[in-house]
C-alpha cells in the first residue's frame, strides 16, 4: 500500500466544523501550510506529527477583523504582545485599522515595522481621516492589496480628537483633530465604490454626541461632582446618534452602490437602523457586533468599561444575541485596544478615562461560554461570525475563513468543557486588565495553528513563532 504523507495530521475530531456545510465527522491533512485533504481513514496516512483532538471540536481559523494596536506601543513591539495574546484566543489572522494622519505613502515604514514580528497572520484596514487621503484608495489598494477603508463618522465638532498610530521606532503618542463632514464621507463612500472597495464605517452623530456630552460636562463640573457612571456615558452618545449616522451613511451607499460594514454595534436601535437601510437595497450592508455587547451593560461598576459607542442595556444585549442567532449580525470582532490600567482610568472620571480596552483573547471564549454552552447559538454559527463571513466580506476567502483542500492551514482547536478564569497573565497581552477578570469562563481554543505551524498549544504560544506571521493582501 502506497503511503499517503503529510505535515501535521489531525485525528479523532469530535468534529470539524467547516462553514455552510455542517460538523464532519473526517481527519485534517496538512501539507506545505495548506490543508491537503480531509479523510475518514488514516490508514495509509504518515505524518510528522500528529494530533489527538479526540473530545474536541476543530473551526477554522479564527478572524478578528477589528484590533488597534501600534497605537499607545509603535507596530513592532504592539506586534508581538498582541498577535500573542491573538493566539491565545485561537485567531490565526488579525485586521488592524490602521490610523495615519499624513498621506499613506508613509505606510511602507508601518509594513516593513510589522515584518518578522506577528505569530499570526495579519491585515489592514485603512482609515481615512483627511479629505486628501481619499486619493490615497486606489494606491493602497493596487501597490498593497489593502482594500477596505474606515470612516469616522464620530469624529467632529466638539469630539473630534483621536489617537494616531505610533511611528514606528518612537514612543510618542500623537493625538490628532479630525473632523469627518457630511461631504468626506460622500467622497470617501463613492471613491471606494468606483474602487470596488469596502467602507468600515464608526457610526455615530458627532453634532448629538458633542452637544449633550458638553451638557453632561458642564452640570458634573458645576456641581463638583466626578462621574465614574457609564449610564452617563451612554447618555452621552445615545443609540438614536447612531441610528441618524447610519441612516445617513445608508443613503450614500444607496447612491454609489456600496459596500458598508458598521463596526461595533451593540444597541437594538442601531441594529433596527441597518435593517431598515438594507431593506431599501442597492447597498451591501454588513454588521459587526463585539463581546462586550454580548456580556456587559451600562451597569458595569467600573470606568475601563468605557468605550464608544457605550455599553447599552440588558434588552440591548439581548438585542445583540437575537442578531447573532438569526444571523441578522454578520460578524463579531473584538475591537481590541492595548492600553494599560494606568493609560485607561484617566484621573478616575468617565472624561479623562480612555475609550476601548483588550479583547481579542476572550472573543472566541466568550462566544463558546455564554453562546455555544449556554444554549445560545450553535458551532456553525460560531465559525460563520468569526471566520467564514469576515472572509467572505474582506476577500480572504477561501484562502481564510474555511476548512477544505487548497485553502490555508489555519485551524482553531477547542475544548468546551475547559474551564479557566479570566487573568491578565493568561492573556498574555501589552494589556494588564480585562473587563472580564475574575470571570469563569469554560470553552477554550487549545490548539491555534497558522498555515500549518502550531503557534499555541495549551494556553503556550510558542516563542519560535514570532515572525512566522505574514501580511495577507485584501485585494487581488
């Protein structure tokens, strides 16, 4: 019998959940960083090594498709603490939104910084922010392959500064004003529809958020009171500011023919809002939820909770889930942010406090404990949100996002019965706080293997990997 070799050789599956096609019950055989078969028998089979996932379920690959890092560390430290903590959480590629303030020609110093740094593979979105880097489009779609672009819609008025990304080889933060009218983001939206190109858009109402968040500053320091509540917060920047944002936004999209994806929503509201654009057609519009919709409400205790758009409430939440269920929310990203406690608390108030915080080592938990064991959604559904629609959305496919011959080895092995307790140091992140510390979750990926090469085994990322990681281009 003439013997059938391969790299890595994965066996004894509880199952292996491959997109739009179901739980398989077969064996993974991978050669040269792509999967090169999926068998029933390992019979004839001789591989360098093997792995034993009897108990265990196999996803593809894990994609996080909304991570900032090189923003408070520069790309190529911020690089490998978090492509680390990525394997931690079993992504295999991360999409970072990348924030230049000057044209992009200055990002070949960004790429070359990220080069041998990343143990897992990675991409990027990049965000316009000045009338003049719309032209920047289509040259970083055809010199680089990056083919999705961001749009502030936040960003104005009253509320209109924003972290850069860090230049690499230095350590200064650099805060930028940013101003997004109504005219950039009909130019941005039409520029990248000609493009064929998809708009990332933060949606929110910068007149709205910049007029009642002076109010709720002005009544704090009259009455010499420091708000830590994130019921504030929320009330600074309500669901309906995003609704206005979307419906706007929608209509652009209507007129060019666009492809939009609305990142981190996490209200009811704002949810009923994309369906109501989507049902008027003409537009490709996608949604991204985050964990911290899906766990956390404006009741949290404490100010690391603060993030835009705010934490909601428990309907919200409920709202989020009843998306991800009945496949109304497209996608799930985490929306990760590498700051430190220190950076994060501010002077301790809800003003000076930083927004965003780390995530994309719980997202996968997350899903697993409060979806899959809960009785929430399904592993199909899983795989679909986190691998196989962002793939699908952002051009990866069927490179990414899915588990069949010719397609890359990146495969996410998990354990739904592991239980852990959430600790910074199991993070492994620049990060040195969670807003989910202290909480129990059980579902862990126990194995994150990128094209092939095992990166993480058993909550170890191995130290050999950094570097291994490679740019992926969005566009052909």
């Amino acid at each position: 019998m003439m013997l059938n070799t391969c790299d890595v050789l994965i066996t004894n599956a509880a199952g292996v959940v491959i997109p739009k096609v179901g739980i398989v019950q077969t064996n993974i055989m991978i050669e040269n960083g792509k999967i090169k078969a999926l068998t029933k028998s390992t019979q004839s089979v001789q591989a360098s090594r093997k792995i034993n996932a009897e108990g265990k379920y196999v996803l593809p690959g894990i994609i996080d498709p909304h991570v900032h890092y090189g923003v408070y560390t520069p790309i190529e430290e911020a690089a490998k603490t978090e492509s680390k903590s990525a394997a931690i959480g079993g992504v295999t590629t991360m999409m970072r939104m990348l924030r230049l303030y000057d044209r992009y020609e200055n990002i070949e110093k960004h790429l070359r910084a990220s080069e041998f740094t990343h143990h897992v593979d990675y991409s990027i979105h990049a965000s316009i922010l000045r009338p003049e880097q719309i032209g920047d489009i289509q040259y970083l779609k055809k010199n680089f392959g990056i083919n999705s672009f961001k749009i502030y819609a936040n960003l104005g008025h009253d509320v209109n500064h924003i972290l850069m990304d860090i230049e690499p080889g230095t350590h200064e933060t650099v805060e930028r004003e940013v101003n997004i009218s109504d005219q950039i983001i009909s130019d941005i939206v039409q520029e990248a529809s000609v493009r064929q190109s998809s708009v990332l858009v933060h949606a929110e109402d910068q007149v709205m958020c910049s007029r009642l968040q002076k109010q709720k500053q002005i009544r704090s320091e009259l009455t010499g009171m420091k708000i830590t509540s994130l019921r504030v917060w929320s009330e600074c920047r309500p669901p309906s500011s995003e609704a206005n944002a979307i419906a706007k936004v929608g209509a652009y999209a209507r007129e060019f023919g666009s492809t939009i994806y609305f990142v981190h929503i996490g209200s009811g509201t704002a949810l009923d809002s994309i369906l109501t654009e989507r049902e008027k057609g003409n537009s490709n519009l996608y949604t991204e939820t985050c964990p911290h919709y899906l766990t956390h409400t404006s009741d949290f205790f404490d100010v690391i909770g603060k993030v835009v758009p705010p934490l909601r409430t428990k309907i919200d939440v409920q709202s989020m889930w009843f998306g991800l269920m009945n496949g109304i929310i497209d996608t799930v990203g985490s929306d990760h942010v590498a700051n430190t406690l220190l950076i994060k608390r501010g002077q301790g108030d809800i003003w000076s406090a930083r927004a965003g915080f780390p995530g994309i080592a719980t997202l996968l938990p997350v899903l697993l404990c409060k979806g899959v064991n809960e009785g929430r959604i399904n592993l199909e559904r899983v795989a679909e949100v986190t691998s196989y629609n962002a793939a699908r959305i952002f051009g990866l496919y069927p490179k990414k996002g899915t588990i069949e011959k010719g397609s890359d080895a990146d495969v996410t092995i998990i354990d739904l019965d592991l239980l852990q307790k959430v600790t910074p140091e199991i993070l492994q992140s620049y990060s040195d706080y969670s807003i989910y510390n202290g909480w129990e979750l059980r579902g862990w990926p126990v194995f994150t293997i990128v094209r092939g090469r095992v990166i993480m085994e058993n909550g170890h990322v191995d130290k050999n990997t950094c570097g291994y990681g490679e740019f992926v281009r969005t566009a052909a």
